[in-house]
C-alpha cells in the first residue's frame, strides 16, 4: 500500500488485556465451542457501574443506572447486573422476562420503546416503571390498568422537540417520546388517569453525541417538572436516556490520521483505503467532496461516566445558567440514566478464526477469509472502526513458511466472512496488521460486547450464530462457563 501501515488500535483495559494476554485459553475455547466466538466478562459490568455512581456522587445526585438491555442479550451480563444496585431498561416482551428470570425485581425495572398489548400487560401486571411515548400509549396503559384490576402503574413520559431560547438550539427530531407542543394535552390525560397512574417523572430520548442538544433537552424536562408540580402533580425523577459513548481506539492521533487519510484516497490524491472504493458516506464529485462521514467517534476521550459529568456541569443556559445538576439538587429531583454500550464498555470480545490467506496476482492487500460472517462481528454496522488483534496458534517465528519473509512485518489486508455472499465483508476498509495472519490464529475484535456481537447477529445459509461464554479471573486464574450456566454466585459444575 505504501507508506506507514495506519493503525486502529483498540483500547484496552485490564481484563480483556489480560484475556488477549492468555492464547492457550482462547485457542482451547474456539477448538471445543467453535469460531466465531463471544466472550463477555461479567466483572467488568460492575466495574462500570460503580463509575457511573461515582458521578452521582461527585453531584450529590440520588436516582437509578438502568442497563439498556437491547445492547446486549447476554444472560450472564444481566445476572451479574442484578448483583450490583443498578436496573435495567427493557424495550420488548423478551427482555422483561429476561430481566425478571436473570433477578431483577420490578422497582429496579423500566419499561421504554413501541410496546404491543402483551408486553405493556407484563409490564403493569409486575409493577414496572413504563415509559410512555404518546397519549394514545397511556390510555391503552390504563385501559389495561382497570380492565385486569392491576396496581397503580408508575409512569415516566418521553418527551422530545426540545428548544432553548436566546440562541436557538434545537434538539434532532425524534420519532420516540411527545413534542413539547403536545405537553398539555398529555398532562391532561395523566390528570383524567390519576387513579390507575402514578406520573413518577419526565424522560427523554435523544439520538445524539452532542453535549448541547442534550442539556438542551435536560433543560425541557426540567420545565415541564415544574408545570406538573403547578398542576399538583408530584414528580420526582427526570431520565436522560443514553447515548453516554465509548472510547474505543487507544491512541486518538490514530484516528485524525486515518479520517484524514480515508479522505484523501476518496479525493483520489493517496491509493484507496477500502474494498471496492467505499467512502463511509464520503464521495468525490469532480474533485469536491461530498457527503458525511458516516462512522461513530471512534476515539472519544470524554465518553462513558466522564461524558455524564459533563453534561451534568453544563450550564442550564435557558433557567439562569447554574449547572443541570445543582437545579436536579435543588429540587430534589432524582436522576435516571439509561447507559447502553457505556455500561457495556471493555465487558466482551469476539474470536474468529483465520481459514484463508491469499496473495493477490496483482498484489495489494492480503484477501484473508474468517469462520465468521459479518453479522457476528457487526461493528461497521454500528459504524466502528477498530484493529482486531492477531492471537496466533503458534508462536512468532514457529509457523509455517509463507514465502514472504518471516511473516513479522505490517501488512495490509481485507477481511471476508464466510458466507456466500460478496457482500459478505468483515470490515469494508482496509485493515493493517502488524504481522501476517496465517490459518488456525484467531483475530481477537476486542469491545464488541455492546451492540456488536448480539444485535445483528443471524444463522443465513444454515451457519451458527456465535456461542457465548463468559470468564472471570479466580485466584490468578482465569475460568469460564457457558454464558447461560453463569451466575454472580461461585459458580460450580461445568466451570472450568
């Protein structure tokens, strides 16, 4: 290719440095339960939590941290949560009865997203907190509520359509949650409800990175806080949803090296950088650019716990210019975050194993073929780019000759999956590694925990989803068990 190799190299913390730091383990792992491979690391959700409280603390903030569970359909992630303090936010049927099977009780429960009868039923029925989208939402709710008999529901309604004054700043359109026009009308229904409905706060759901548009939102439901106390209504919590972010690359110059670069091969001005020309959403007509880059930050230092600090200290521009969390304090308010990938972050990583490796008559990059598809690894779904890490089944120098050299210098290479598909692509860029794979090692795609190895993850052409296991370190030592076999207890028979 040409000039330094450019690097995406995956941050990683202790756990999974030390998991990619044991090959004999992932090697014997893949060989029994078959590529690809998901490990998830229960300990690791714990930790993360107590970084969120952490926050909480700093603030003086009282409230709840709720899991997004559509971030993960991990088992033993959800039962190791349920030892912790924190809840979890369920978005379906499936994962209220998951969340209740794994230990979670129904205070530490909230209910958000479309919802069918069946689930909003389960949902009342078990007492949850659910979050209510639309007027129409909250009489099927309580509908529900008198016609079963069912205890007083709590309710949290999704708000969105926020807008500051003064400098205007508005927050994206969302089709989750009520306009803020609509409020009102809203209120008044809750007012008409108030025997089958408790209006515990207000939430809201914002599609975004930016720090502004959601204070800007924070700000809303604090007004609207304020208008149901006028009211008479006794609120008492405001949920700020997600979108909290990962940090997911270890050096940040990696990342403004590679943008820049990727935008100069779509210009035409340096060799490509993907399979086929792709721009990630960037595109040269007649030498302009065009478009947007369409791939996630992949290196946000202010991301996780720090990225809610931030926007607990930002200035409520619009009611004075205090900080969000002195208002929340001051009137007592708790808060509710919904963390999904943050919460997730450093807690999994997927294996998959090398099968092919082919030279190009041209040359360019090696074409390398993995047990894998591309739904089980999905981070260009969710827009990451990330280095996997080479685990190899021999060590440096022991493989077999591949008439280039000793195999230890950079190169450049395109990874495919295994179906039979030309869209089939691993990763559409290219992908630099500091040595060349040879088949039977495994590349490691570290942080795939949240989103990444659950959420677009099929069995096409009669293929396997990837199994689940999950490891923790004991005595200095690491074990494992099928993930559904794990429990935050000792866990005993078939661990290993």
């Amino acid at each position: 290719m040409g000039g330094q190799p450019l690097y995406l190299e995956p941050r990683l913390e202790t756990r999974l440095r030390a998991l990619l730091a044991s090959p004999g383990l992932l090697h014997t792992l893949t060989d029994a339960l078959g590529s690809p491979l998901n490990l998830v690391v229960p300990d690791q959700l714990a930790d993360n939590v107590q970084r969120f409280r952490s926050v909480y603390g700093t603030h003086h903030l009282a409230g709840q941290v709720f899991l997004a569970h559509k971030a993960t359909r991990s088992s033993a992630l959800l039962r190791r949560l349920a030892a912790t303090d924190a809840g979890v936010d369920v978005a379906s049927l499936g994962e209220l009865q998951h969340a209740l099977g794994a230990g979670l009780t129904p205070d530490r429960i909230t209910a958000t997203g479309p919802k069918n009868p069946e689930f909003l039923w389960l949902a009342a029925r078990t007492a949850v907190t659910v979050s209510l989208d639309t007027r129409g939402e909250l009489e099927q709710l309580a509908t529900l509520v008198r016609k079963h008999t069912l205890p007083r529901t709590r309710v949290l309604l999704r708000l969105s359509g926020f807008e500051t004054s003064g400098v205007r700043v508005l927050s994206r359109r969302s089709r989750f949650g009520t306009g803020m026009g609509e409020v009102d009308p809203l209120l008044d229904t809750v007012e008409r409800h108030a025997d089958v409905i408790d209006l515990v706060g207000v939430a809201y759901h914002l599609d975004t990175t930016s720090l502004t548009e959601k204070a800007t939102a924070l700000e809303g439901c604090l007004r609207v806080l304020e208008e149901c106390r006028s009211r008479g209504l006794r609120p008492r919590a405001v949920d700020v949803g997600g979108g909290f972010g990962v940090d997911y690359l270890a050096d940040g110059g990696q990342w403004e090296r590679y943008t820049t670069e990727l935008t100069e091969a779509v210009l035409g001005t340096r060799p490509p950088l993907t399979y086929g020309g792709h721009g990630y959403g960037l595109r040269n007509e007649g030498g302009t650019l065009r478009g947007r880059l369409g791939l996630y930050p992949a290196h946000r230092p202010v991301a996780g716990a720090r990225y809610l600090d931030e926007l607990l200290s930002h200035p409520a521009v619009s009611l004075g210019g205090r900080p969000l969390a002195a208002l929340l304090l001051e009137h007592l308010y708790d808060l509710h975050t919904e963390p999904g990938r943050a919460l997730l972050d450093q807690c999994g990583l997927t294996l998959t194993r090398v099968l092919e490796v082919r030279d190009q008559d041209a040359g360019g990059p090696l074409l390398v073929r993995l047990a894998a598809k591309a739904d089980d690894v999905a981070l260009e779904e969710h827009g990451v780019l990330m280095d996997p890490v080479v685990v190899p089944r021999e060590p440096a120098g022991a493989g077999p000759g591949t008439g280039t050299g000793t195999g230890t210098e950079p190169v450049a290479v395109h990874l495919f999956g295994s179906l039979c598909l030309e869209s089939d692509l691993i990763t559409r860029r290219t992908v630099f590694l500091p040595r060349r794979p040879e088949p039977g090692d495994l590349l490691a795609f570290a942080n795939t925990a949240g989103y990444c190895m659950d959420f677009h993850a099929t069995r096409a052409q009669h293929q396997p989803a990837a199994r689940k296991v999950a490891a923790w370190q004991e005595g200095g030592a690491w074990r494992w068990c099928l993930d559904d076999q794990y429990w935050p207890t000792t866990p005993v028979g078939g661990a290993q």
